[in-house]
C-alpha cells in the first residue's frame, strides 16, 4: 500500500505536526527554499470555488476537511483508535491513483491512528470523523507525499508537491462491528443460543453454574484452568498443555486482557464459562505471538479452580 503507508515518511503523528509548526514544507531550490504552503492553499481554495464547494472546513494544520455524511451521535475516532476506512484517492483532475476497490474487493484498511506510517493529512481526517461518516479530505502536499511524490497502486504517478484527494468512509474503529460479525455467526453455526453479550462487546456463555462458590471479584487472586483457542478451533495456549497447573492473577490488576478482567468477574469459584473476547479486549493490533494474529477474536474455555 505505498500511497498510504510510505516508510520514509514514517513518523507519529504528533512529531509531524510539531515539525509543520517550526519548519515549511519546502522543497530546496539552489540555495532557495520555496513554502509550498500557500501555493497549496491557493490551489485547494481554486479547486474549491471552481468545484461551487461551500461547506469546506480549513483545519490548523492546512488540510480541508468536507463533511458528506455525519452520524454525530455514533463513536468518534480518537487517537489510538483503530480505524478501518474504504476510500478513494485522486488527483485534483480526478485522476484515480489508488482506492480499496482497486485491490481486495474492496476490503477496508486499518491502522492505528497516531501511530502508524499512513499519510498525516488522512490521519488528521479520520479524527475529524465518526463511525458511518463519509467526507473528502483534501491534502496540502506537506500532508500527503511532499517533495518525493509517490506511484499509485494503478501506477499512476502522483508528481512531487502535489495536491490530493482523499473520498473516505469509516466502516468500524477498533473492529467493533467486523468481530461481532464473526462471534455472531460463530454462535449460529455452533448452535449456542445462551451467549449473553455484555455492553463491552464481549460475549458470555455459562456452562457449570455454582451460585454458593466465592465470587470473583476485583482485588481477588484468581486461580483458573483454560483453554484459549483462535475462532477456528486452533488452541494457541492452555493449562492442559503446562501439567494443567491452575493459572494464578489478581483480577482487576490489568495483568491479563481486558476481556479476562471482565469475563472472569461474572464468574464463582466452581463454574466453568466460554469467553468469546473481540480484538480491542485482547491484543488489537498486536500479535503477542506468530499464533495469535493480530486483530483476533479468541476464544476461552475457562474454570474457575479458586478465590483468594
């Protein structure tokens, strides 16, 4: 994906804008340097009055964002988020040089917003943006590829400083929708009808119930037996595989994945439940081994052995 994850330009998001403060985007010229900073203004400014567009909004950092479609009450992407967004990526003449439809049947990309290598003007618009919101970014060169221009996934050459286009939806932050997809049909497929969702995301299904057995509770060391699996059944980790020696952590310490602290909390000591966890409560975008891929849902059969 070189037009939007360019490794020479790899830097986070916050350093960038620290840099668009002190130095122009500039391009050396002999012993000149020219501030393509309002040559882009002007030029985005023409483009808008030329395209009748009224309801631009120019943003500090030089880019203009166009709002097409908002759902403000939806969740907004904030920093750290893990975004994934459909788009559109064009020249000012409506040049085509890269889009998801162009590649994996449209597939959304994801990244990390503010700390990742994706362009600093796309970044700066997905903040601007809610789940379900669609608009068009527009990208002073300073934002997008500067001075060393890029290739389009199509080929199409995108020239030194130069201005660009950017037509993007947000489809899901932090795979939200995308895992409850696979758990959904993971419990329709698997025939379990006893999976209570809780509001997080994760799903609970009790198996042995123990309404007299100590309640596990923040603060409490916990000691368990587990299976963990990936959704299609492989196991990545279990205590059958260590002499089924119980695992022991304080629940609540933030020692293991979310989604352990908050499923393991519904649980008493006796009871058995499967934990079906989405990505944010596990690893998200990391890969904590080369099993676990990264944004997995898991899955974890669990029993709670002791309460201290």
């Amino acid at each position: 994906m070189k037009f939007l994850f360019d490794a020479s330009r790899f830097r986070l998001l916050f350093a960038l804008l620290a840099a668009l403060s002190l130095l122009s985007t500039a391009c050396s010229k002999g012993d000149e340097f020219v501030d393509y900073r309002p040559i882009d203004d002007g030029i985005i400014q023409k483009y808008l009055a030329d395209k009748a567009i009224t309801t631009a909004q120019k943003q500090p950092s030089g880019l203009y964002f166009v709002p097409t479609t908002t759902n403000a009450t939806a969740k907004q992407v904030i920093m750290g988020s893990n975004v994934s967004i459909r788009y559109t990526a064009t020249l000012l003449d409506g040049t085509v040089f890269d889009a998801t439809s162009l590649r994996n049947n449209n597939a959304p990309v994801s990244f990390v917003v503010g700390k990742s290598n994706v362009l600093t003007g796309l970044q700066l618009g997905v903040l601007l943006m809610h789940l379900g919101d669609k608009a068009t970014l527009l990208l002073p060169s300073g934002l997008a590829y500067g001075a060393s221009g890029t290739t389009g996934q199509n080929g199409t050459v995108v020239p030194a400083n130069t201005v660009v286009r950017f037509d993007v939806e947000v489809v899901d932050i932090d795979f939200a929708l995308t895992d409850d997809a696979i758990i959904t049909q993971y419990l329709t497929t698997s025939s379990i009808t006893t999976a209570q969702k809780q509001t997080s995301g994760l799903y609970y299904v009790p198996v042995t119930s123990n309404p007299s057995g100590t309640q596990a509770v923040a603060g409490k060391t916990i000691s368990v037996l587990y299976t963990g699996r990936l959704m299609d059944g492989t196991v990545f980790d279990a205590t059958s595989l260590r002499n089924n020696t119980p695992f022991n952590f304080l629940l609540g310490s933030g020692s293991v994945i979310k989604g352990w602290d908050e499923g393991v909390a519904l649980m008493r000591k006796g009871e058995k439940a499967i934990l079906i966890i989405p990505s944010a409560l596990a690893y998200g975008p990391s890969s904590p081994s080369t099993t676990i891929p990264a944004n997995s849902v898991l899955r974890f059969e669990i029993e709670v052995v002791d309460v201290k």
